[in-house]
C-alpha cells in the first residue's frame, strides 16, 4: 500500500486585491475585491514506501501548498489524501509524532539557546525514551558533524549549521514520512553538498519516505530517482529524471568539427546555428531529423569530430515550465467580486 | 502522567534559560518600576489635603490609599502580561504559529509554561526590590499583617489574577488570526484595564460616582480582580460573605477565559488553515 495517497487534492486562495493609492485604501475599508487564486488544481498522486521523490517547479507552482496539506498546516478546497493512512488535516498526536516537516527559510529552534536545548524539548514533545534519543542524536551528530556545535546558541551559527541543526531537530523522533521544503536555500555549495550527502545516506538507512522541493537541480540530481513536476497546481510530469528529456525535449545538439578552420556558410538549412567557434559549429536540430541531417553532413563535408548530445536537463525544464505557465494563464479566472 | 509532568517541566525549565539570557534588560526593567512609588506618595499627600477629609470612599485613608497602591504593584506582578498578545499575533503573522500545528504539542499550554517561566525569573531579580520598598514604606500599612485566612485569600486571589490576565491577553492575541494586526485593540484593552482593573486608585473612588445602572456590571466586571480585588482583601476592604463570592467570581472568570481563549484558537486555527498559512 501506498504510504502518501493523494486524490483529486484542491486548494484555494482568495487574495484581496488592492490598487495602488490612497483612495484605493479608503474605498477598500468598504468594499474589497477578492482575486480566487488556485494553487493546487487536482493532483492525484502515490508514493510507496522508502520512495525519494523530488517536487519541481517554478516559485507559486503548488508545491509548498501541497507538502502544508500533507503536514496538515492547512486543509484542501476539495479531495482528500491520506498519509500512513491518517488525514494530515485532523492533526492527530497520532500522526504528528510519525512525519517531520522541515522549511528552509523557516526556523524551528530556539534562538538564543544552544540547539541541545531545542533537542531536549523535542525528545519531551515527541516522548523520545532517553537510550534512544541519545543513540539517534549521536549518529545524527556524527553524520553531520556538528558536535562541537551543539552547546553555541544557534543565533551564532551559520545558515549552513543552522540546517544541519534543523534536520536533526526534524529526525530525533525516527519520523517515517519526512517533508522537506527548499532545504538547501542559501547555502553555499560545500554546504549543499554536505547536506545532499547526509540525506542520501540516511534515507538508505533508514528506507524513510521523503518529498522534497527544490530550486536546485544538482540536489534533484544527487538525491532523487522519481521527480514530479508541478506547475500551476497540476502534475506535468512524474518519472524519472532522465525521462524528462525524453518526454519533452524535441531536439537534439549537434556538434561538428570540421578538418580546417573554414565553416561552410550554408548550416542554417539543417537547423538552428546556436554557436560558430570555428573549427566547431553547434546546431539545434529537430529529433525527427536528426539522423537524416547526420547522414548528409557527414557525405558532404569532411569532418574531424562529430557529437549529438540531449540538450542540458535544466533547459528543457525551464522551457517546460514556460510552456506550462503560458498554457495555464488562458484558464485562469476572472477576479471575482466579494 | 509522569512523563507529562516531565514534558512541563522541561518546558518550563528550557524557558527560565531563555529568560535568563536577557538577565541584564530584566534587571533594570523591574528597578525602574519602582520609582513612581515616590511620585504616588506625593500625589495622594497632595489629594488628600486638598480634599481637607480623612477618608475618601471605601473608608480609604491617605496610608490606606498609598499601602493599595503598593499592594497592587504585586497584583500586577501577577497579572500583567507583557508581550503576551502581542507576541501571539506576531507569530501568526510571520508563520511561527505552524510550529503548533505540526507538532504534537498544545499552544496555549506551551504559552501558559513560557509565562509562568517568565514570572518566576521575574519575581527572583524583583523580590528584593520589592522586599525593601515594602519595607521601607510599613508605616503606611496601619493596621500590620492581615488575619491568616486573609492573607490565603490574598495569595489565592494572586494565582487566579495570573491565570485571569493569562487567559484574557492570549484570547486577544488570539484575535490576531482574524486580523493580523492586533496593537490598536491591545491599546483599548489596556485603557480600560487602566481604569477598571484598580491599578491607579481603588475602584470605589471610581464606584462612587457611577448611575445606579452600572453598579452591578462595576461589581462583577473581569478587569477588578486583576489589581483591585487582591490589594483590597489584605486590606481587609472585603470580608466576609463578600469576600467568598468575590474569590467565586474570580474563579467564574479564569473559567470563562479559558474556554474563550481555546475556542478562539480552535477556530483560529480552523481559519488559518483554510486560508492559508
């Protein structure tokens, strides 16, 4: 059985919309107008057990919105969904000990203690046995490194030891299910790195199931074997990383080297002149004629080197997402007066 | 239930640590409160000379008068609530809230331990201070300590003035997940309370002067048993039958705020959660 099952999941918005001025504010101590904002469209979803999947997709796409529902933050519109068979919404004791939900922009310890303090608390609000909080916080410390770290009150620690610190704050009750929201925002790259590294390995460990959503690639890249692309409320995409090329990309680059420093000037005729560093040529070439182009060019003119290459992964998700945002502005509703 | 009580106390200690970090600002915010002390003994001197009378209403003399406003100095050690409301709006506008809804832990049992934790730190740096004022000024208690039982009520009324103010500014913080902003309301509230809670000058001066409409609401009213209600029964001002129905309508009342202060937050929370967080 799955152990994240999501049907038909609805939320909506109303977002008061103000004008620009001061009789805008006036007016609008009277009469307000709403605008119904639809950030979850109906998303039906399954994760198993021990799965890692990564939830992408530009900023306001849904994807914050749907790991709130499932943490029971906030309640759908419409559909429902169940989590290790409970509904995050009715926020039962039962479930909140399961699931951890970790933000990166957000902060859940206490500011001017050292995170041993917040630590302690956690083991009192998740009834933590004291052996097994003292093993779990010992490895965890360990595979983060942070033990020196522990007893400095968090205000004096960088933002890359704040998440290390965060993380275990999050992973001290064992949770089975774990959500993790951007959690490398700005960090650095060692210490993204180092974060990507420890989440890997624990959730190998562990077998724990974890939804994660990112701006970074290379974190999608590193950690996750299934992506589900979100963009305006709706799943675009669920499989594996490499298969997004192959669903959406429609073409291939071409690489020729000629023999000497002389281009031809007629490459155009075969697609897209993306680069002439001469003796290289880059071109954009359809899918469909990708082996017809190869075949002629390679009779006509003499060449040292030749390459076809899949365009990088981030830009087909980005020109995915373009697509996807421009193809969801013709349905999206008229403001609607309240 | 033990490892509940062990929750609590873990709490409250890691807040009494939180409280101490600020050790420095606390120290000099609870000396500076004693200084209108002299301005008050000034002014009530003044008033009752001006007055040419012995006793004003209540049968309050000038010492009376003077050892209240003492008395409610300690009432409202008890019952004022710094930063209480307003620190529950502020971490519903900023999203901190969302902590309670995700972990298995109760927001308003949490606050209520964050702020006895706040208190205790308190009275620890304030009791001598206190100790010395109160000593300092003894003349002006005429009539000495209060009978034992008197001083049982007292300290009974104290607990329940810090659970009244408690539960009466969380359900105003609690207002914050209907508008995010709740400094204006929390600016009225403590006009009235100014006025009706007893703090500047005893209530029956106040009493006096009210239509024949109002006494019952000004014998009932919440705000009384903040300052008023303590310092008038070691003053032995309240007595008897008054004094037992006094305590009982000072129970009545944490009651009442503390179901107000839940359900608000339930439907709060039901709001914030559907509008978003």
């Amino acid at each position: 059985m799955a152990v994240i099952e999501i049907r038909g999941l609805k939320k909506s918005y109303r977002i008061y919309q103000k004008q620009e001025g001061l009789w805008a504010s006036l007016t609008g101590l009277f009469h307000r107008e709403y605008r119904e904002v639809h950030a979850v469209r109906g998303i039906d979803l399954d994760v198993e057990e021990g799965e890692f999947v990564a939830f992408l997709g530009p900023n306001g796409a849904g994807k914050t919105t749907t790991l709130k529902l499932l943490s029971g933050v906030i309640s759908p519109t419409d559909g429902e969904a169940h989590v290790m068979g409970f509904v995050p919404w009715q926020r039962t004791n039962e479930y909140r000990r399961r699931f951890a939900l970790v933000m990166g922009q957000k902060n859940q310890l206490w500011w001017d203690l050292p995170a041993s303090e917040s630590f302690r608390l956690h083991q009192q609000i998740y009834r933590i046995a004291p052996e097994e909080f003292d093993r779990t916080l010992a490895e965890l410390t360990e595979l983060l490194d942070v033990g020196k770290l522990l007893n400095q009150p968090v205000r004096e620690l960088s933002l890359g030891e704040r998440m290390k610190m965060e993380l275990i704050a999050a992973l001290l009750h064992s949770p089975e299910v774990l959500f993790l929201d951007e959690p490398t925002i700005g960090l650095d790259v060692i210490a993204q790195h180092n974060i990507q590294r420890f989440l890997k390995h624990y959730q190998e460990h562990r077998k724990i199931t974890i939804l994660l959503t990112s701006h970074y690639m290379k974190d999608v890249a590193a950690l996750c074997k299934r992506v589900v692309i979100i963009a305006k409320g709706q799943i675009m995409y669920d499989g594996s990383l490499a298969g997004i090329v192959d669903s959406f990309s429609t073409h291939k680059v071409l690489t020729l080297q000629f023999v000497d420093d002389h281009v031809p000037g007629n490459l155009g005729q075969y697609g897209e002149l993306l680069e002439t560093v001469p003796p290289k040529v880059k071109l954009r070439v359809d899918r469909s004629d990708i082996s017809r182009v190869l075949s002629t060019v390679l009779a006509d003119y003499s060449l040292e080197d030749v390459s076809v290459e899949d365009p990088p992964l981030e830009e087909v998700i980005a020109e995915l997402f373009t697509q996807s945002s421009n193809a969801a502005d013709v349905d999206e509703p008229e403001p609607a007066n309240a | 239930m033990y490892s509940r009580v062990q929750t609590w106390w873990t709490i409250l200690r890691i807040c009494i640590e939180e409280r101490l970090v600020y050790r420095g600002d606390f120290a000099l915010g609870t000396l500076m409160r004693f200084l209108p002390i002299i301005t008050q003994i000034f002014l009530w001197t003044a008033v009752y000379a001006a007055a040419s009378r012995e006793t004003l209403p209540g049968g309050f003399t000038k010492d009376d008068v003077i050892a209240y406003y003492l008395l409610t100095m300690v009432g409202r050690a008890f019952s004022s609530m710094p930063g209480l409301a307003s620190g529950i709006a502020r971490q519903i506008r900023e999203g901190e809230i969302k902590k309670f809804l995700i972990q298995p832990i109760d927001l308003i049992g949490f606050l209520l331990l964050a702020r006895i934790a706040h208190k205790l730190v308190y009275y620890a740096v304030a009791i001598g201070p206190f100790a010395l004022v109160f000593f300092l000024c003894r003349d002006f208690f005429t009539d000495g300590w209060p009978e034992p039982e008197v001083f049982a009520a007292f300290v009974a009324s104290l607990l329940m003035a810090f659970l009244l103010g408690f539960f009466l500014e969380a359900a105003i913080g609690m207002i914050g997940f209907w508008f995010l902003e709740v400094s204006s309301l929390l600016f009225v509230y403590m006009l009235f309370n100014f006025f009706f809670s007893g703090h500047m000058f005893p209530l029956n001066f106040l009493n006096a002067y009210l239509p024949d409409w109002a006494q019952p609401i000004a014998q009932f009213q919440p705000l009384q048993y903040l300052a008023y209600f303590p310092a008038a029964v070691f003053l032995g001002k309240i007595s008897g039958p008054d004094l037992t129905l006094g305590l009982i309508a000072q129970a009545a009342w944490v009651v009442f705020f503390m179901i107000v202060c839940r359900v608000a937050m339930h439907r709060g929370f039901k709001r914030y959660s559907g509008y978003g967080g």
